[in-house]
C-alpha cells in the first residue's frame, strides 16, 4: 500500500480556501458591527446590515473583480417596505442562477410555517433583485437576504417574510437592468 502524499503549497491552497468560506459562514458572529441602512447604499463584504428603510432604495453589491470566493453579505429587515415600494439589490455581475428565495404559504391560521418558493434568476442576464412592499405582502421585519460570492458570480438565498395580516403575496423578482 503506497502513500498519499500532499504537497505544502497544496495543502496551505487547501486552508486557505476553506478559511475563507469559515469566515463567509460565520460572519454575522464575526462582523464587529451591523450597519443599520436608512438609504440607498452601497454594501460592503462580510457585513451584517440591518435595513430600516421604508422608501424606494437601491442597494449596490461589490463588483465581481473586488471579491474572493466565500464573500457574504447578510441583510436582515428590522423595518417595513412601505406599500407598493420597491428596494432593488443590484450587482455589476449576473445574479447566480442557484440563487433562490422563499417565502410562508398563504396564511392559513394553522401554527405551521409553510414555506413556498418564490423567485430565482436566470443566470445570464438579471442583474436586479426586486423586492416590492406590499400591505400584506412582501416587506415585512424579520426578511432575510443571504448573499454569498461562489468565485464569479453573486447568489442570493433568503427568506422573505410577510406583514400585516399576510393573506397577500410576497412580491419579489429577479429582473434584467
């Protein structure tokens, strides 16, 4: 029986590799601080934001050649998307075509929370995520956004959660520019 061996540079690639994708997974216990956004803005790498916006906004990802795989921004709601307002998340690069958002199933006064699909992108020509607030829709506290850069592209994994009594849809869609 012969010998596996792995060469030093191999194996220093090897850490390397898998620290950063420790860091992408435990940002939000690593972050020194969230950002609370009232505004459109532009979103740092392993950053924790907190958007508190209730109008129109427009929140810009780092371009592709600014990043390293295992990147993540998380964004979490802690206000509402006012009624019929649209905040866009936009990236220079197409968003990843693993991409995928989720969102609770009509209520239905059971206590399960069942989740249905809602929206994913193309891979080849949406660069917009589109996140219209509706009254008991889409844009609710406690909607979650995930992004994570996979080495070319951004993907987004999130969970978007109603307001008001939630009998209406969650509205949100992958869109070209």
């Amino acid at each position: 029986m012969g010998t596996k061996r792995v060469g030093l540079a191999r194996m220093e690639a090897l850490m390397e590799n898998l620290k950063r994708e420790i860091t992408g997974f435990n940002v939000e216990i690593t972050a020194a601080s969230a950002t609370t956004l009232t505004a459109t803005a532009t979103l740092a790498r392993n950053s924790v934001n907190l958007v508190n916006e209730q109008d129109a906004a427009t929140f810009t990802l780092p371009a592709a050649s600014d990043c390293k795989r295992g990147d993540v921004i998380i964004v979490k709601y802690i206000g509402l998307i006012d009624n019929s307002t649209k905040h866009a998340y936009t990236s220079a690069d197409f968003f990843a075509s693993h991409s995928c958002l989720f969102g609770k199933a009509a209520e239905d006064g059971d206590s399960q929370d069942v989740k249905t699909f809602i929206t994913a992108p193309n891979g080849t020509s949406n660069d917009f995520l589109n996140i219209t607030g509706a009254t008991n829709g889409a844009g609710g506290i406690g909607t979650i956004l995930r992004f994570h850069f996979d080495g070319s592209q951004w993907a987004v994994n999130g969970q978007l959660e109603k307001r008001g009594d939630g009998s209406g849809a969650a509205s949100a869609a992958f869109a070209d520019s």
